[in-house]
C-alpha cells in the first residue's frame, strides 16, 4: 500500500473550521465570566511558601501539556473525519478451469473403474478452485454430477462410487453379490445402457462429457471467446475396446473437443496386461496427438504425473491482472489518537488529585 491521500478533505475544513469557532467561543465566555466576577481572596497570599509555589508551578505545567495533548487529539480527530486512505496495488490470480471426469462403465472396464474413481479422488484432493463434474458413459451417457467447485460433494459421491463397484471386481464377486447390492450398482449404471447391441461408444460419451462444458457447440463450430470462457480438460477413462458402431469415433470425438480448445487427458482403464494392446496404442496416440497427455492406471506415478500436467497447463493459462484500488486506512491514526486520549486521560486524573 502505497500514497496516503484523503477521501473527504472538505469534511476536515470543515471540522477545523467548527473547532476555531467553538474555541473563539469559549475563549470569550471565559474572558466575561473573569470580567465580570469580583474576587472575594486572593491566593498570593497562599503562594508565598516554597512548598505551595513548586506545587502550582506543576500544576501548571501538568495543565499546558493536557492542553496540547487534547489539542493534538482534537487534530487526529479531524484527519480522521476526512478518511485517510492509500493505494493497494496488488496482482489477482482468476482460477477458472473447469474439468470433466470422464468415465467408461462398460462390461470390459467396471471390474476396474473403482481403481480409476479412487484415482479421481486422488487427482480432486490435489485440486484447488476447480469446478469438477463427473460423466458416466457405456451406449449412453448420465451425468453424476455437474461442474461444481462444491468439493465435499464431489467427493462424497466419488467415494460413494467407489463402495458401490467394490463388490464387481470379478465375476465371482458378481455371482454372490446379494440382490440389494446388486440393485444398487444397477442404480448407479441407469442411464448408461439405452442402446441395444452396443456397449463403450467411446466416441459418443466423450462427446456427451464435452457438452457438459459452457459453450461446447457440436459439428465445427467454436467456443466462445478466449477472453470470454473458461479453460477447460477432460479426463477420460476407458479401456478404447469398442463394441457397436457409434456416432463419433475417439478421434472425431479429438477433434471436436480441439477445435473447442479443450483439452484431452487419457487414463487406461483396463487390466495390466492390456496395456500394450493395439486399441491402448491407438488410444495413447490419439490422445497425444491431440495435445493431451496418456497415463496408465496401474503406473506408481500416472496421478503425480497427471496432476502436475495440469497444473501446468493452469498457470499458463490463468488470468493475471494487475488490480489498484484506494482503500481506508485509519490504523496508524485510531492509533495516535488512542494513546494520546489514554495520556490526557491519565493528566485530567492528576490534576484532579
């Protein structure tokens, strides 16, 4: 904070002005109230002894320095009435990035998708200011949550999620699964399967994680403005095994979300030893291809590496901007006056005694 100045300098006229007049005022009732009164005794007489002399020669002094004390207070009080102020100048960091958790609950993928939730979990608990919202998708998508920077939300239905899918890690775990749990995930899966002889159109569910972003337009049309929108990423989790013919392959669904200026990020989600797989390559390069970064679940630093790609990409992309404002600032003078009263306060108590 820099440059004192004064907001309202004509109330301090003011005041000063007000101050002299009542000064003035009492001055002149003072010198009639002396002209006007006889005095019955004199204290000359009373004043000629040592001791009496040094107590009033005190008292006096006491007397001027309340004087100028209540003087200077009185000036603290004026300023004070024109309401110092200074400068903040200061630079405001605008966090807007809105990311999409994208997720595949395909037949192939959910023994795992409760290790790629847990892995959302870890990547939300890194994020500060986010808006975050989840996407499940098989034939058709269903939005668990939408943007939201509501953490605790997000991660009471994250961890939810994960309880749910705990018990289809095999198909044993399906066959003695009880028919309340059962129904439970078939809850959660509602939604995901409204296409016969279809499963994991990759494409479409990227494309429906897309449109849950402001602005997603389909076909070759554009966000809206740099200056105008949010920066935006999808994390997308799937295993790239397709069954069925879908609108949007992975690579126009790339496209689409390119041209969007939103940013892509693969998680493989499928069993390790599918990790070099023809349809994992494809998935990785297409991702990359597309400006976005390709992680497998199973590597001990895909979050680490993850979370640290997109804070990146964050602080390249987030506002900066220089802000000046003029704020009040009494402190220094709430100060200078409290003491000064405190010390009158203290010099009225002695010359009372």
């Amino acid at each position: 904070m820099t440059g004192m100045t004064w907001q309202w300098p004509w109330a301090a006229l003011i005041a000063l002005v007000a101050c002299i007049a009542l000064v003035v005022l009492l001055v002149v009732l003072m010198g009639r109230r002396e002209h006007n009164t006889d005095p019955v005794f004199s204290l000359a007489q009373d004043l000629r002894t040592d001791e009496a002399s040094r107590l009033m020669v005190r008292w006096r002094r006491m007397k001027r320095i309340a004087a100028v004390l209540l003087a200077c207070s009185l000036a603290v009080s004026i300023a004070l009435v024109s309401r110092p102020s200074a400068v903040d100048t200061g630079e405001e960091r605008a966090n807007s990035r809105d990311i999409v958790l994208c997720l595949d609950v395909s037949g192939s993928t959910l023994p795992y998708d409760r290790q790629v939730i847990e892995t959302y979990i870890d990547l939300v608990s890194r994020f500060q200011g986010e808006r975050i919202a989840l996407s499940i998708f098989n034939s058709t998508s269903r939005t668990v949550f939408p943007l939201t920077d509501d953490y605790p939300l997000v991660l009471t239905q994250l961890k939810s999620a994960a309880s749910i899918l705990r018990k289809v890690q095999s198909q044993d775990d399906i066959d003695k699964m009880s028919d309340r749990d059962y129904q439970k995930i078939s809850d959660w899966l509602d939604g995901t399967q409204n296409r016969k002889d279809a499963t994991s159109l990759i494409g479409d569910g990227l494309v429906s994680c897309a449109a849950m972003l402001p602005g997603f337009a389909y076909g070759d049309e554009q966000m809206a403005s740099d200056g105008q929108r949010r920066a935006s990423s999808i994390v997308l989790a799937t295993d790239n095994v397709v069954s069925g013919n879908p609108t949007y392959t992975l690579q126009q669904a790339l496209d689409l979300t390119r041209g969007a200026k939103i940013t892509v990020d693969g998680l493989f989600s499928g069993p390790r030893q599918s990790e070099g797989d023809d349809t994992t390559t494809q998935m990785r390069t297409a991702i990359e291809s597309h400006g976005g970064v390709f992680h497998t679940r199973t590597s001990s630093d895909s979050v680490d590496a993850l979370v640290r790609d997109i804070e990146r990409r964050r602080d390249a992309q987030n506002r900066r901007r220089h802000q000046t404002a003029v704020i009040d600032a009494p402190f220094w003078w709430m100060l200078a006056l409290a003491t000064l009263a405190a010390v009158w306060r203290v010099m009225t108590w002695r010359l009372r005694r």
